[in-house]
C-alpha cells in the first residue's frame, strides 16, 4: 500500500470560526451609521437644491417674463351677467 504524500494544510479550507471582537463589530456598526447618515443629508441636500433650483427657474423664467405677461383681456357677455362681476370673479383687476 502506497500512501499518497499530500500537505494536509491545502486541504483545509475552513479551520476556525472566531468571532469579531466587540470594539471590531462597533467600529464596522459606526462606519456603516455614518456611511448611511452621509448618503441619506445628501440626498436631503440635493433634492433640496433641485427643488430651490426649479422654483428659482419658474419665477424668473415664466413667472416675470414680459413675453408670458398677459397685455389686454377682453371679456364679452350677453348681459345676463355684468362684464365687471366676470372681472371680479376672475380676479382681474386694471394695471
């Protein structure tokens, strides 16, 4: 009988199972806090940003342009209800 000349230690792939130590696993529990707590203020910080952004782009660019402005409203009736009450519930007013 021939024994075969194997290294033992190439055969072993799981020896031992130690468990972390405390200050390991709190330190692992910290960086995915802060990790997590820097991803979350900084998606707050962009959609914050983005919101600003588009109620800045809305007042300046619809909102005050001279080209959306309304020039002149014309309001015809058939006399069942005054032109003046139409402009009143509409909220028009001169100027």
């Amino acid at each position: 009988m021939i024994r075969s000349k194997k290294n033992r230690r190439f055969n072993r792939s799981h020896v031992l199972d130690v468990k972390l130590s405390a200050r390991h696993r709190r330190e692992v529990r910290t960086r995915w806090l802060t990790t997590g707590l820097g991803v979350a203020i900084g998606v707050v910080a962009v959609m914050a940003l983005v919101w600003r952004g588009g109620v800045w782009f809305l007042e300046e660019y619809v909102y005050r342009n001279p080209a959306f402005a309304i020039k002149a409203i014309e309001v015809r009736t058939d006399g069942v209800i005054a032109s003046t009450e139409i402009l009143r519930w509409g909220g028009g007013r001169e100027g």
